[in-house]
C-alpha cells in the first residue's frame, strides 16, 4: 500500500489571532473578493486537498496582517492591484517572492509558509513608490528611491511618517550614517561575494518581517525565522532598540493610514 505524500503544507502553523473563519474552509476564489485582490494564479501540481489548507492558512494570514497593522482589506490587496499566486513556476532555492513586473506576490507550494509577510512588505514597498514620489521609476522600491535619493519625495503626511520608518531602518541615531542593521547587511553580502542582504527592499521587508513576529498577534505561516534563524544570529534582523524604533514608526504609519481611508469611507456613505 502506498504511503500518502504529505509536504510542509501539511504542517500546523502556530497562530493565536482571532477565528476569522468561524472553522469554515474557504476558498481562494473567496480570498480575492474579500480582500480585493486582482486575481490569483494556483499551479496544475496543487491538488485540491492542498488548494483547502493554502487557502485557509492564507486566509487567517492575512487577516492577522490586517489586525496587526489596523488596517482594512483595501491595503492588504494594495487597493486592488496585488495578485497572487501559489504553487505556480517555482524558483530553485526560493521559497516565495514578488515580481514587480506582474506585481505578483508569489508562495511555493512546499516552502512558502512563513515568508508572507516578508514578501507582502516587497509589494507594498513597490506599490507605495509611485504615491511618495513625485515620479516613479520603473521597478524600483521606495526604500531603494529614498535612500538613493532619486526623485522628490511628494509632501504629504503619512510620507513623513514612513520616512521616519525607513531613517529607522537604514540610518544610525545621526541619520548621517549607516544603522547596525545595514552595516551588518554590508557584512553578510562581503562574506557571500553578492550584493542582497543589503539592498535597501531587502532591509525594509526583514525590518517590517521582525516587527509582525513581534507583535502578540503570532502567525507562523505569516512569518517566521526572525529571532532564532541563522540570519538572525548574523544580525540581519533588528533586535532589541532598533527593532522598537523601527516598529513604532512602521505602526504609526499603518494606524494613520487605516484611519485615513476609514474617515473617506465614512465621508463616501454619507
């Protein structure tokens, strides 16, 4: 008799957020219209048995995303234009990334789980681009185009406060120098002979990563490797102060950024 196949899909996750579900299944179809996403792509080698437990897991994830930043379902999908996919044209040795070409978040069917938010943050990275610059360039990141100065930031409220988080992120206590999360970055890519760790989306999305594991709200299918990780222990993951700094700037600016699109949603039915 043969033994059934069981992947790392099949492992339970650790969460503790609220039961957004109700112990209902739902499905992926049911994920783009609650949270507005463009569409989602699931590969042909994904059975149907594997779709009902991605689809829960995804589910839960993004709404203890949504609890965490106090935001509402229109910034998880990033106002309609994120796509998804899973299981769908695997990268050797990925487990999961954004194609800003597609703005595609991907998850690879047997090594996805805990990379979510890492891979979210790269999207919304992206999609903030062209709304804090006076011009976006093509493909390229608001952390990338703030730290390299590369166009006019556009004069705004919440802009200044996610400025705030990214001088967090990748400057010292001066702001005229390189934080410790970078310079230990710069290390990693010397030893490697590669320029990755440090690319400035790669620092923001492992700054905003550690800040959603610390949150009481735990998901380790939302994320995960953090704390305990080999690249934690390298010091490519803030801790400590920095890790406070940087989590109260990145949450401020999601709390005011909910609150904003609740006052015009409010104003829109009235």
């Amino acid at each position: 008799m043969t033994k059934p196949q069981y992947s790392r899909l099949h492992k339970t996750y650790f969460r503790n957020g609220e039961n957004h579900r109700g112990g209902a299944d739902v499905s992926f179809a049911d994920i783009v219209k609650v949270f507005g996403f463009r569409g989602i792509e699931v590969g042909k080698w994904v059975t149907r048995e594997e779709q009902q437990i991605a689809a829960n897991l995804f589910f839960d994830a993004l709404c203890d995303l949504m609890d965490i930043l106090q935001v509402p379902e229109s910034v998880i999908s990033l106002n309609g234009t994120l796509a998804l996919a899973f299981g769908v044209g695997g990268r050797k040795h990925v487990s999961a990334h954004y194609d800003s070409s597609k703005r595609q978040l991907a998850l690879a069917k047997n090594a996805g789980g805990g990379s979510l938010a890492h891979e979210w943050f790269h999207a919304f990275d992206h999609f903030i681009s062209q709304r804090m610059f006076t011009r976006q360039q093509a493909n390229q990141f608001a952390t990338e185009m703030w730290l390299n100065d590369i166009e006019p930031m556009v004069a705004h409220p919440l802009n200044r406060r996610l400025e705030r988080a990214f001088k967090a992120m990748l400057l010292d206590d001066t702001g005229n120098a390189p934080s410790d999360l970078v310079k230990h970055s710069v290390a990693a890519d010397s030893l490697h002979k590669s320029f990755y760790f440090a690319r400035p989306q790669e620092l923001g999305a492992r700054s905003f990563e550690s800040m959603v594991q610390a949150h009481p709200i735990k998901n380790a299918f939302l994320v995960n490797g953090t704390t305990q990780s080999q690249e934690a222990k390298m010091g490519l993951y803030p801790q400590d102060q920095s890790l406070l700094h940087i989590s109260q700037h990145l949450m401020e600016y999601f709390y005011f950024l909910g609150q904003a699109l609740q006052h015009k949603y409010d104003s829109e039915q009235r």
